[in-house]
C-alpha cells in the first residue's frame, strides 16, 4: 500500500519533490510489473523534459483554471449535493484516525485519500472505499483525461489498474455516478447514522 503514497505526489502542485517521487514508483513498477512500467514511462519522459515551471502550468491548466477533472473525490461523486458534505465530514474523521495532515486540501482530495489508503491499517475500510468510491470516481476522471489527449491519463490509469489488482475481486457494490441510486451502506453513512465509515456493505448479486 506504500505505492500509494508516491502515486498521490503525482497529483499534487509540482515540486521537486515530485520529480522524485515519479522516479520512485517507476522503479517500484519496474520490479512489480514491467508492461506497466513500460505503459509508465510516457509520464517519466513528459515530466523529465520539462523544467518545473512548464509542468506548473499544465498542472493548474489541468486541475485549476480549465478543470479537465476536479480532484476531490466527493464531488466527482456528489457534485454540489449536501451528500458530499456529508461524506466529506466522516472522510475528515477516518483521516484524523491516522493522523494524516491534509493541509490546505480537503479530506477527499485524492492525493489526501491515496495517503489515507497508504497509512490506514484497517484492510476492509480500506477495500470498500476504494472498490466502492474511489475506483469508479477514478474511472470517469480518466475518461475527461483521455477525452483531453491529457498525460495525466498515464499515473491514473496507473493508479486504477494497481487499485483492480488489489480489490477487482471485491464483493463490495461500486456507487453509481450521476444517478440516484446508491450502495445500501452509502444511505446510513451519508446520512450520517452510523458513526464508522463504511460500517454496512451489500455484496453483489444479493438483496
């Protein structure tokens, strides 16, 4: 899960620091599985041959001023609805559990929710909420990314293939966008009856 950790630097502003982390996972990639490491490269060479401010600009071109995609989880999922100000307060509370500072960000940002991934200890909360939230949120992201011809395609179809490796098999049901319909588990938290994040689940196939 420590992968995650260094994926969520490929979202953030650019900084040093983010060049050194896109070589950390190419290498990790490298020993993990080479065709999508190879698939990875494309994102190595646009970022190694431009100088920081050039990577700047696309970045804030991308997810600021023209906003191909939003970055924050809930409002891929909700958009304005109350329901994301709901989820957005229990996600706060499931970071808090692990200290995990989001600083100026908010808690569903998704570089905040792949550190949160990287640091919880609790394997279940940690599979429903990216089988059930996060992939499909992840999903429409990279269709606007793709839609855009946009090299930041490359780290999040990076990022969704790693997430189906690890939860693809999962039982928990995958939210809806963009209709009314949604996870039994996701009517109590939203509404904030139950207090733990993702406490119920409905299995696939069954009622």
């Amino acid at each position: 899960m420590e992968i995650y950790k260094y994926i969520a630097d490929l979202f953030r502003y650019p900084t040093v620091e983010t060049l050194k982390s896109i070589q950390h996972v190419s290498e990790v990639l490298s020993k993990k599985d080479v065709v999508i490491a190879s698939e990875f490269e494309s994102f190595v060479t646009f970022c190694a041959d431009k100088p920081l401010s050039a990577l700047e600009e696309y970045y804030i071109n991308t997810f600021d001023v023209r906003a191909v995609c939003h970055l924050d989880i809930g409002y891929v999922i909700f958009g304005d609805d109350s329901k994301r100000g709901r989820f957005l307060y229990h996600i706060k509370e499931e970071q808090e559990k692990v200290g995990n500072d989001c600083g100026n960000d908010l808690a569903d940002f998704l570089p905040n929710i792949l550190t949160l991934l990287a640091k919880t200890e609790d394997k279940e909360f940690a599979e429903e909420l990216s089988a059930s939230i996060l992939l499909p949120a992840l999903e429409q992201m990279n269709q606007k990314l793709k839609n855009e011809k946009n090299i930041f395609s490359v780290p999040m179809d990076l990022l969704i293939q790693l997430l189906k490796m690890e939860f693809g098999e999962s039982e928990y049901e995958a939210i809806k966008i963009g209709t009314k319909e949604k996870p039994d588990f996701l009517n109590n938290y939203i509404t904030g009856i139950d207090t733990s994040l993702f406490e119920r689940k409905k299995f696939k196939g069954k009622t």
